[in-house]
C-alpha cells in the first residue's frame, strides 16, 4: 500500500472510521489508540538492509531506510529532502522514503506514532522530549554512533543522552529564540533597541502613535505563545527555576509563577490582536510587510522573508531585562535532530544515516536550503552563514544557560494538553491569573504525580 498524494485522503484511508472528527486535543491524550495516523514508516520500510546492532556498518549500506519527517513547511522539507539524497547517492543501494506529516499533527501524535509502525528513523528534540521517549523504550540506542561523531560539544551529547547515560538522540541545527525586527523599520523610526522591560513598554507605545503593531503574535497552533511564557519566566525567575517549573517540581500557584503571567498580561497590549485566529507564519508576514515592529519567536521566522535583501534586513535582540539580578544571560535555543525507533526495520542503514547526520556536510546542505538556523557540528565551514546566521551563532555561544523550549523541557502530554489551552485562556482573559495558575496546577499533579 502506498501514501496517496492527498493528504486528507491519506488520514481517511488510515484513520479508523470511530476516529474522524475528534478533534486533536482528545486525539493527543491517547485515549483512541490512533497509531496508524503517523505510522507511515509501516507503508514503506520493506528493506533488504543490515540489521546489525553490533555498530554502524563500516561500508555502503542497502535497502530502504525510511524517515519520519515533522518538516512540513516547504523551506525545511526542501533541506531534508537535499541531504537526505546526498545519503542516498553515497550510499548507491540505499533508498531514503521520507514520510512527512504536518509539523503539529507529528508532535501531538508523537507517543502513538512510536508504539505504532514508526520510521526507522524520525525527526525529534534534544533534551526532556527525548529522554521520555528513551524511558518508555520507545527510541532506539545509538550509543555507538557517538562513538564515530567528531565536532560535537559536551553540552550537545548531554543534550542528546538519557537518563540511563546512552544517547538516543543525534543534534543538527539548532536556533535562537529572541526578539526580532527589521533593521529598515528602527533606522526609518528611529527606534533604538529596549534593554529593559520598561523601555520595550516606552518603544512598544511609540510605535502604536505610528501605526504599527508592536509585537507580532501568532497562537492559532497553540505553541508559539509558549516562547514568550518562557522568555519572561527567565527574565522573571530565572534558569533554574524555569527548568525546575519545566520537570514538575515547582508549584504553579507559587507567586513567581503568578508574577510571570502578571507581567505578561502588562504588554499583552503591546501583541497583535485576535492571535488566537492567526498562525506563525501569517503573524511573521506582518513583520515582514512592516505592519509590525517586532515579533518574539525562533529565528525560523527567516523562512518568510525572500533570500537576499529582505533576509539580510532581519535582526533581533535578546529578550529585555526585568530584574537586574537575574540578567539576560539564559538563552532559549532549541536543537532540531533525529532519532531512531526502538525496532528499525533497516538497522544498519538507520545507524549510516544518524552518523551522516552528524557531519558538516549535511549540516550545510540543510542550511544551504534553510539559513535560519545553524550547524550543530562545530567543524562546520561558516564562511557562508548569513550575517542572521553569524549572530544566531555567536548569541547561543554566549549565552550562560541554554534552554530548549516549553514543550521540549517538559512532558509532552503536560505541554499539549495542559500548557496550550491554558495559555490560550490566558490570552482570551488575563485578568484571572490565580484561577489560571490553580488550574495548571491540579493538573500538573494529576500528570506529574506530585
């Protein structure tokens, strides 16, 4: 059986009949046994390869590997597509099927997807959304891979290790999360860059009196607004307190949490309104068509700008300072990468493809076709980054404590079926911040345990 080429065709074929129309929040608890609706590995991953899981094949490896791709969008599924057919041509009597899925439809199916039919390997997060899935035995050890990887940090490979001290996981770009802006728009304005959280409020209203949308905001997909919680939390809080909040240790009527929504909700005015209706994308076309002056998101929002003068007209600048004694030295940069299921179907060309991965090569062919991000292997030529690029890079190397992302540095089924409607509720009214903050939190017990 085949993939149709429809993709709603694909989902009525795969989804049972007793599944359709449930909407994706009930579909994310589990609770239907959706497997199949990502189990696209199971339609192609007929493969004549090695199976050995005795280390990655020293020679050419064969068969069919196939790959689970979140990539959807046509920027970044155009660089895997240009890597992964570099593998292929290396390796002659290899084939890469690659089964995309839209980006969010991948994360909120992830768990059913893995204890279904997955790929042999699939596109994933460094971090606390890994080593979930390593606890449950659902990725698969590659251990042995690292042992052939050069060019990587020690903070990558902890990035990519579980609990148990075995890597499950293999970095290849990664970005920053920041506030962005376009150069042309402060030079014509005049607007200097806030430092504080008292001057982004004084620049914000200047920019009301000219008509512009201070901030970009975007929540229709439920997980953008999750990177500005977490951009004032660190600022608010800071480091360890958020990665604490992040593991379930931290109670969420605890008046530091209750502080970090306070002091969202005084420059909500400042956000674009009705975000609820509006994706990433159509909030970062704002910014790029200067209906906006500022958008606080990942630096993937370049994929919306036209290569050349537009890209180059993109800047950014970390998130201002709230409290003097915390700083702004904690950095959100999340690391994109791969991972193999905990049964590949091709072993031996799965453990082929995650060292390939790793190398500088493939690295730039992703960036070639994506300049958004960078390169995770640190021997990677960076003569041809973009001037974005070269300050994305050199911003994540400064930063004291790097963190990966709300719905990365915690459960998933927390940050999916908790954090997204609650933020979204925060949004529609930020006025009842203790019934909000209550509420996280009985939940978070529920899920956490504690």
């Amino acid at each position: 059986m085949t993939r149709p080429s429809n993709e709603a065709e694909y989902l009525a074929r795969m989804v049972p009949p007793s599944v359709r129309g449930v909407d994706r929040r009930t579909l994310l608890r589990g609770a239907l046994g959706v497997g199949a609706l990502l189990g696209a590995g199971g339609l192609a991953a007929c493969s004549s390869g090695s199976t050995s899981s005795s280390g990655v094949p020293t020679g050419a490896v064969s068969g069919t590997v196939t790959v689970g791709s979140n990539q959807s969008d046509a920027v970044p599924k155009a660089a895997v597509q240009a890597y992964m057919d570099a593998f292929a041509k290396a390796n002659p009597g290899t084939s890469v099927k690659i089964n995309t899925v839209d980006h969010n439809s991948f994360q909120e199916n992830i768990n059913n997807y893995l204890q279904g039919s997955p790929d042999d390997v699939f596109t994933w997060f460094a971090g606390y959304r890994m080593q979930f899935f390593a606890q449950k035995g659902l990725a698969g050890d590659i251990s042995d891979v690292w042992k052939n990887i050069t060019g990587m940090s020690d903070a990558l490979k902890k990035a990519s290790t579980g609990a148990d001290g075995k890597q499950y996981f293999v970095p290849m770009t990664n970005y920053p999360w920041a506030v962005f802006y376009r150069k042309s728009v402060f030079k014509d304005k005049g607007y200097q860059v806030p430092k504080t959280l008292d001057e982004l409020n004084a620049l914000g209203a200047q920019m009301k009196k000219d008509g512009l949308d201070p901030i970009a905001f975007g929540d229709k997909d439920g997980w953008p607004a999750m990177g500005t919680f977490d951009q004032i939390n660190l600022r608010v809080n800071g480091y360890e307190f958020h990665v604490s909040l992040m593991a379930g240790k931290e109670d969420w009527t605890d008046p530091k949490v209750k502080k970090v929504f306070d002091t969202w909700a005084g420059i909500l005015p400042l956000h674009q309104a009705d975000s609820l209706g509006r994706t990433w994308q159509e909030a970062a076309q704002s910014l790029q068509q200067k209906k906006s002056g500022m958008y606080v998101l990942g630096s993937f929002l370049a994929q919306q700008f036209t290569k050349g003068a537009e890209q180059d007209d993109l800047d950014f600048f970390g998130f201002p300072e709230i409290d003097s004694t915390i700083g702004t030295d904690a950095v959100e940069a999340p690391i994109d990468g791969y991972m193999m299921s905990a049964r590949p179907k091709n072993e031996g060309a799965a453990k082929k493809l995650l060292q390939y991965i790793s190398q500088p090569e493939a690295q730039l062919l992703a960036l070639k076709a994506d300049p958004s991000v960078i390169a995770t292997n640190d021997q990677a030529d960076t003569s041809g980054y973009t001037a974005l690029q070269k300050k994305s890079a050199e911003f994540v190397k400064s930063a004291k404590s790097i963190t990966q992302f709300m719905d990365r540095d915690t459960r998933p089924d927390f940050a999916s079926t908790v954090m997204i409607p609650a933020i979204q509720s925060f949004i529609k009214n930020p006025k009842d911040i203790d019934g909000l903050c209550t509420s996280i939190q009985a939940q978070k017990k529920s899920i956490f345990g504690s």
